[in-house]
C-alpha cells in the first residue's frame, strides 16, 4: 500500500500511465527486496510502538532501572552469552534436522539471501538493528513484561515465545512440511525464550535487543560465508 501510493503520486502528473488499470498496475510495478523487507519491518516497528505507548508505556522508575541495569557490564555479558546460546542452539536444530531427514527452510531465508547479494548493508542494518529493537519492545516489553508484572513470568516467557515463532514462521506458508513448520517454529520458541529470560535477568529490554542483535549478526554472517 505505501508503495503503491507513493507511485501513485509521482505518476501523477503522467494522466496516460493512468488511463487504464493495466497501465497503471504497470507502472506500479513491484517493490524491489530492500524495499519490501523495509516497508514489512516499518509498519511492524511502528506497530510495536502503538501497542507500547497504548498499552504499557514503561514510567519514570522503570525507564531509570533499566538505564542503571544497562551500564552494567554483567548486563552485556548476559546479553552476548545469549546471543551466542540462542544461535548455536539454532545451529544444533538445523543439524538434528538434516540427521533425521527434515528439510526445513525458514520462509524468509530466499528473500534474505537475494538481499544479501544486491544490498548487504542495508540488510545488516535492517535484520541487526532495526528488527531487534522493535521485536523485543513488541514481544519482551509488552507480552512478556505484561504477565511478568502480573506475577506470571514464566506463562510470559512461554505465550511471548510462541507469538514470536508465529510471526516469524506462518504455518502453511513457504514449501515446509508439517514436521518442518513444526521444528522450525520450536526453534524459533526457544530464541524467544532465551531472549525473555536475558530481559528478566538483567533488568533491561536492552540486553534482549542486545542478544537478538548478535544472534542476527552471526546467522547473517554464515548466510555471507556459505552463499
């Protein structure tokens, strides 16, 4: 929608490249992949802050435990040790998939490894910092945060992870089995949950977006390594 609007309105002034609906679907044209993967993490980020600031903005005394509990160098070495657990967990699944005879490609996996050849940058900065941020204040600050405030921590953990592996991994779409899907989204599961428990320990959404990020990095890193 916003790429179409966007077209819409530059062709504006051209009335022939809008005479007819085949012409002007056309001219439309499609979103190239940075274009896609950005205009998807935009609206998803920008969900992610109207559910927080409607939901559960953070207060004054949350917001200053959280910056104490980040200057904290504990706080990043939690977060690396995460990030490092969450991707070589990811690595031993895919390995126990292979030796069981699963094949399973996550559904996002084409698209970014064709971004990774015509835009790498802007897919690191894309998938290392910007989805971090806004699926960890989505998932960690607001579903986790809500039934961890509530007394409830460790439904939290488990209902924010499964929310998490179903926005990443959709069953029945892409060309997964069953068996698949099924692996696919229990990894995603337990990322989630290793990125919950960091949030908890530490006492900041930082160290979660930290963790995420690295997980990122280094998946993106062996995607460069063995395209």
């Amino acid at each position: 929608m916003v790429w179409a609007a966007a077209r819409l309105v530059s062709m504006a002034p051209r009335l022939d490249v809008l005479a007819t609906p085949d012409r002007m679907a056309a001219a439309i044209g499609q979103p190239g992949m940075a274009a896609q993967i950005g205009i998807g993490l935009g609206a998803m980020f920008a969900t992610a802050l109207v559910v927080y600031f409607f939901r559960r903005p953070a207060p004054a005394a949350e917001r200053a435990t959280s910056l104490r509990a980040a200057r904290r160098p504990s706080s990043w070495g939690w977060a690396l040790l995460a990030g490092v657990v969450a991707f070589a967990a990811s690595l031993l699944l895919g390995w126990a998939m292979q030796h069981v005879g699963v094949d399973a490609v996550p559904s996002n996996q084409v698209l970014i490894g064709e971004l990774l050849h015509s835009h790498p940058w802007t897919l690191f900065a894309l998938v290392v910092l910007f989805a971090p941020a806004y699926e960890e204040l989505l998932f960690r600050r607001v579903l986790f945060g809500r039934l961890w405030a509530a007394g409830r921590p460790w439904l939290g953990v488990l209902l924010s992870s499964l929310a998490f592996a179903l926005m990443h991994e959709v069953p029945g779409v892409g060309g997964n089995s069953v068996a698949a899907t099924t692996l696919l989204l229990l990894g995603y599961t337990l990322m989630g949950g290793i990125f919950a428990c960091v949030y908890r320990h530490t006492g900041t959404l930082w160290a979660a977006i930290g963790a995420h990020a690295i997980n990122n990095l280094l998946a993106c890193l062996v995607l460069l390594a063995t395209q």
